[in-house]
C-alpha cells in the first residue's frame, strides 16, 4: 500500500487512511437511497437504480483512489440527478434511455475538456480570488446541509428558512452529535468525526430514532438490473432537446467540478488526474445506469479526518460494493450523525475567505457573489456562474479588462448561455 498510495510520502498511514475513508463514507452512504429513488422517478427500476448507484460509486471511487491518488469520494450528485430525472426526462420529454444517453455523451464531451489542455487553460484563467470564493460557498453549502438534515433549519414560507423545532427528539440528537463533534474535534481524537458518528447512531437507536426501509428497498435482483445497464438509445440524438440537455449537462459537470474538486483537495498537483478520473466516471455512469458522478461534498470529511490518499477513496469504494447487503443496516445512521460532521466541515472551510482581496470591489464583489449564491441557489454551477458573469462584467466597467484572459471571458459567455438554456 505504501508503494501504490505513496503513504510515506504523504506523511499518513493506511489505519488513518481507513479511518478517512469509512468516515467518508458513512457521510455519503445515504446516496444510494436518496440517488435510487430520485432516478427511479424517471422510469428506472428501484432496485435497479440502487443497484446502479452503488456500482457507479464502487468504479468511481476506485478510479479516482487508484488513477489520481486522491482521497475523494465519486457519487452520483444531488442536483445532476434532479437534472436527470425532472428536466431531461419530465421537462424535456426524453424516456429514461435517452437520458442515459445524455449522460453518456455529456461525459465524453466532459472527458474531451479533462484530458485536452482545456483543463489546464480553464483553470487558470479562474482568477484565485474566485477560486476562493468557490471554496468558501462550497463551505456555507455543506453547513446548510448539514443544518438542514439536522433539523436545525427548516422551510418556512414566509422566509424561506426558519429555526427547527427544538422540541423535536431530532433536533435534540443534532445538538448531541454538534457537541460530540465538537469536543472530539478540537481534542484531535484520531477518528474524530467516524468515533462522532458512531456515538449518534448508538444514541439514536436508544432513543428510538431511526428510519423504517421500504421493502423493495432492500431486496435487488440481478436480471432487473441487467435490463438497465447499458440501455442506451440514440432514437433522439437528432433532436434539439437531446443537445440541448447534453450541452447544459456538460456545462454543470465541468464547473462544478471543477469547483468541488479545486475547493477541495489540498494538493492541487493531484487536480488534473482526479478531474479525468471523474469524467471518465461520469460517462461510465450512463452506461451503468444511473446519473452522472460528482466530487461528494461529503469527501470533504473524510480529508478533513486526515485522508491524504487515494487509500481513502478506494476504502470507501469498497464499502460501497459491501452496502447492497447492509443496506437496512445502513438506514440506522440518523440524519443527526451525518449533520453535525458537515456543519464542522462547512466551518473548516470557511477559512479561505481570509483570503479574498474584499479591498478591490472587482474581485471582493463577485467573489461575494459567488460565496452567497452557492448555498442560496443550493447549486454549485449557478452560484459560480453568477461569480464568473459579475466579474467579467465589473473587470470591462472599471477598465481593468485584462486583468481576465480571453478564456475567462468566453466562459463567462457560455455560462450565460447556460443560464438562459436551463431557464
């Protein structure tokens, strides 16, 4: 192991490896659910679709540990999968197949961007002050999150957001977990954040709070899931909205991960072979089954919890093939457990805003921009969209155009076309 992952080199060993990996992954591990079911809603099987969410984060998480030596964990993204099943599918008119398809197709595109010298000029000519932002809003997203999935924060429709009811046993359970996380954290307890999680659950179950499981949830059958995978069909591939989708698809692919991966690694040598390893996963998602992969915003704690390496994701990777069989098991890990170690992270993050030039207003402001509509839109893409737009356009109003390549500038324009495409 020492040889693959370059351990030594690292200053890390496998057991803090593990550690980060499983932690990772019982932050994650509700994905292949709540991915299962939002992908079923576009005509794929349920158990199917499980099935298929598992494997793909089973391949992707190996490709990125093994190929790119980095500790993140590839699933099948919140957001896209909404993408997938609400606007390809029942927006656009497209039958699940045809989706896949997309999928397909947007991922070769996106593999053209990572293994071209698009990549390389891509990223550097994000200004670093955006690049920042980009971290920070990622930051602020994940807390909102974990707020969210903690019952501390809840929908409220005159405000749009208000306090939770702190009368409700979860909320309870949150503040348990915060407290828990908080005092294992600033100890520097090896585990911190897994040892965190274990604790809630055990609470948890005590308390009697945990999630009943559909029947059909846990049961998965090999023949229905061989009529998914790779149940591609190109009947529309002449269309307008099949481009139209790929196109959009591709956009939301490479920027926000981009955006995730470039906030979240702190060795950004290993940027260019993650971005590659994860456009490759994201074509293979299509022809698994199942919408396409993402950098978790999860993988941030696994790093957080001293993951360094590619051991992490391959860990994680790992417990993904073992969750088809526990995945009743897996419903015990209440939401709580899971919100009190995305809140610290979320906060970890946050202290990359020391470093944006708020002096300058043509880099402080769209550098705001970005930050704010992250966790706002609840989108990565968006949020950077509307950084990337008010930059190019304050740079040209202040005279201090080339202060951004020509790169920069051209996609600021086709991120506004993918503004008024998705509109």
């Amino acid at each position: 192991m020492n040889r693959l992952f370059s351990l030594k080199t690292h200053q890390t060993t496998g057991k803090q490896e593990v550690l980060a990996g499983l932690t990772s992954f019982f932050t994650v591990v509700y994905i292949i659910i709540v991915n299962g079911r939002i992908i079923a809603d576009a005509g794929i099987p349920l158990s199917a679709a499980i099935m298929a969410t598992a494997l793909t984060s089973f391949f992707g998480c190996l490709l990125i540990g093994l190929w790119a030596n980095a500790p993140l964990v590839l699933v099948p993204g919140m957001g896209v999968n909404a993408f997938f099943t609400y606007t390809i599918v029942h927006g656009m008119g497209l039958n699940w197949q045809e989706a896949l398809t997309v999928v397909f197709i947007s991922g070769l595109l996106y593999m053209i961007v990572a293994f071209t010298s698009l990549s390389g000029t891509i990223s550097r000519a994000i200004p670093s002050s955006l690049k920042q932002a980009i971290t920070v809003g990622v930051g602020l997203l994940i807390a909102f999150i974990g707020l969210q999935k903690g019952g501390l924060v809840i929908a409220d429709s005159n405000t749009s957001v208000a306090i939770g009811d702190l009368g409700e046993p979860n909320v309870w359970l949150t503040l348990f977990a915060l407290v828990t996380t908080f005092v294992l954290f600033a100890r520097n307890v090896r585990g911190h954040f897994l040892i965190a999680i274990l604790i809630t659950t055990v609470a948890g179950a005590v308390s009697g709070i945990h999630y009943p499981i559909e029947s059909n949830e846990h049961t998965f059958s090999i023949s229905t899931y061989l009529e998914v995978i790779g149940s591609f069909s190109f009947s529309s591939i002449g269309t307008f909205a099949f481009w139209s989708a790929s196109f959009v698809l591709t956009m939301v692919l490479v920027f926000e991960n981009m955006g995730l991966i470039q906030g979240m690694l702190t060795d950004q040598s290993k940027f260019k072979r993650s971005f590659q390893a994860n456009a490759i996963s994201s074509a293979a998602s299509g022809f698994l089954g199942t919408s396409p992969t993402v950098a978790s915003l999860e993988s941030a704690t696994g790093i957080a919890s001293g993951g360094k390496t590619g051991l992490t994701a391959v860990t994680a990777g790992l417990l993904f093939l073992l969750s088809l069989f526990f995945i009743p098991f897996i419903k015990w890990i209440p939401d709580s457990a899971i919100a009190a170690v995305l809140i610290v992270v979320g906060g970890l993050m946050m202290q990359e805003v020391k470093h944006i030039p708020f002096h300058d207003f043509s880099e402080g402001f769209p550098a705001f921009i970005t930050l704010l509509l992250i966790p706002l839109t609840y989108s990565i893409p968006d949020g950077i969209a509307f950084g990337f737009i008010s930059y190019a356009i304050l740079k040209i109003a202040v005279g201090k155009r080339k202060d951004a390549s020509a790169t920069f500038y051209v996609i600021a324009l086709l991120f506004l076309l993918q503004l008024i495409l998705h509109g």
